[in-house]
C-alpha cells in the first residue's frame, strides 16, 4: 500500500499537538487534514472522505466520542478506520471507545513513531478485509454436504443415491425492498458460512449500528433475524427433502453446535429438528 494516496484526518483542538502530528505524517509521506474541533472535523471527514481518523476525546463543544458516534452513523464515513488519542487511558474510557466502535486507542503523550505503527496497522487491515470481502462476495454461493448435497442461492440441491442433484427452486424469505438488495444478497449467498452481522456491515460498507438501524427501520426485523430466518428455511427444506442428520444439516448451514443450531430451530418452531421432521414430513 502506497502511504501517498492515504489521507489522515488528525482532530485535535490543541494547536501544538495537532501541527506536531500533521507535520510528521506530512514527511512519512501522508496527505493531512487538520480540524481544530469535533465540529470541524465532522465536516472534513464528511467532504474530504480520509483513509483514517485520528481524534482527541477531550474537546470543547463536541467530545470524540460524539465525532466517533456521529461519523458511525453516517453511511459515507461509517467503515472509515477511527483511532482515539487522549490523555486518559482509564479501564471505562478505553471500554467506551471500543463499545462506539473506535478501531484503536492510543494515551498521550503518544509519539509519532507509535503513532505510525497504529496507523499502519489500521490501513493494513482495513486494506486486507475489504479486499477478502470483495473476493467472498463475486464467489458463487456453495455449501457442501458429505455427500455431495449442494445448498444453492435461492434453493437447496439435494444430493440423491443416484448422482443427480435435485434442484427445487424456493420463494426468497426477504422482502422486496431495492435500497436492502445488497444486504440480502450477501445473507443468501452467505447465510451457511456462519456470517454474523459485523461480516454484512463490512461487505456492503457500512457501520453495525448504523445497518441495524437501516434494516430494522425499513423491515421491522434485525440484520441477524434474517440471517436466523435464512437459515431455518435452509434447515426445514433440508429435514424434509434429505437424509442427512441433525449434525450435518447445522453443520452445512454454518453452525459450529448441533445444540446451538437445535436451540434455535426450536425457538422458531415449538419443536426440535428431530421431532419436527417426523411431524412435518414432505
């Protein structure tokens, strides 16, 4: 990764540590932003879009944790890399900026070369994950079972004694909504590799609180009940149209426990998997 095409937002209302920090940034190589409070820098995340942000807590006005909070809910500068810098490191105050979503926390006086390394992790991780991403994402979606069973977009194929793979097409579980589709083609291309919320956040670009509130708001329902209702569709059709065990089938719809996946079918159902494929038999 090439530091000259990273641009750094330093927020800072102390003059002499800001320009400190602008400066050493501005010889690594860096492109620098500077703000002299939250407000400012809110506006200068939102404009310039930088590759990173670099904030104090303790500010007149407007506090870091309010800048952090305001820019996690901002679709544009939701996933930007945010790294406090503050003269206090209490147990509570490093806890509240993980909690809002801060991706590092340095203690001041921090030097330019610590400074340095934080950066640079963040930018080499924010780097590898969203290429990961963009990978996973073009990939056709495929779960494979033991014997052969393949799980498909849309629809399960069933792997039969004879070789064929049956191929029954299923009525999408989500909504009909355009402004959601990439959040729900991930889920469908996904939803039996034991995604979480966090993985849809990153793979469509935008903060956990903020996808929350976006889906929740236009559905009625979590990022995770789909990603729960996706899988029970998966776990019905396969206890009906396939052999396979308890085990497997969790297993193939991204699981890491039987008893995990058995809870959860439950819930949803009034009865265990077991029971719920003798009572409902195709």
């Amino acid at each position: 990764m090439s530091e000259s095409s990273n641009k750094i937002l330093v927020i800072e209302d102390d003059n002499v540590t800001r320009n400190l920090y602008l400066k050493g940034l501005e010889a690594k190589g860096f492109n620098t932003i500077g703000a002299d409070n939250g407000l400012a820098g809110i506006q200068q995340a939102q404009k310039r879009i930088p590759d990173l942000v670099i904030c104090d807590i303790t500010m007149p006005d407007m506090d870091g944790y309010s800048v952090l909070t305001t820019l996690r809910q901002d679709p544009v500068t939701a996933i930007i890399p945010f790294i406090f810098l503050t003269g206090s490191s209490s147990r509570a105050d490093v806890r509240k900026a993980m909690e809002l979503g801060a991706d590092d926390y340095l203690s001041k006086p921090s030097t330019l070369d610590e400074l340095l390394r934080a950066i640079t992790t963040r930018l080499q991780k924010q780097a590898t994950l969203q290429y990961w991403w963009n990978i996973q994402f073009q990939k056709a979606p495929k779960s494979v079972f033991e014997d052969n069973s393949t799980a498909i977009a849309g629809g399960v194929g069933v792997g039969e004694a004879s070789g064929r793979e049956a191929m029954i097409p299923q009525k999408s579980i989500f909504p009909c909504i355009p402004e959601l589709k990439e959040v729900f083609d991930f889920i469908e291309a996904h939803y039996h590799q034991g995604i979480t919320l966090c993985d849809v956040a990153l793979a469509v670009g935008y903060s956990s609180a903020y996808l929350t509130n976006r889906v929740a708001k236009q559905t009625g329902e979590t990022v995770n009940c789909w990603i729960v209702k996706r899988r029970m569709a998966g776990a019905r059709f396969l206890l009906q149209n396939s052999n396979q065990t308890v085990e497997k089938i969790a297993k193939a719809l991204g699981y890491q426990d039987v008893s995990h996946f058995s809870r959860q079918f439950r819930q949803h159902h009034g009865l265990p998997p077991q029971a719920w494929r003798k009572e409902y038999p195709h």
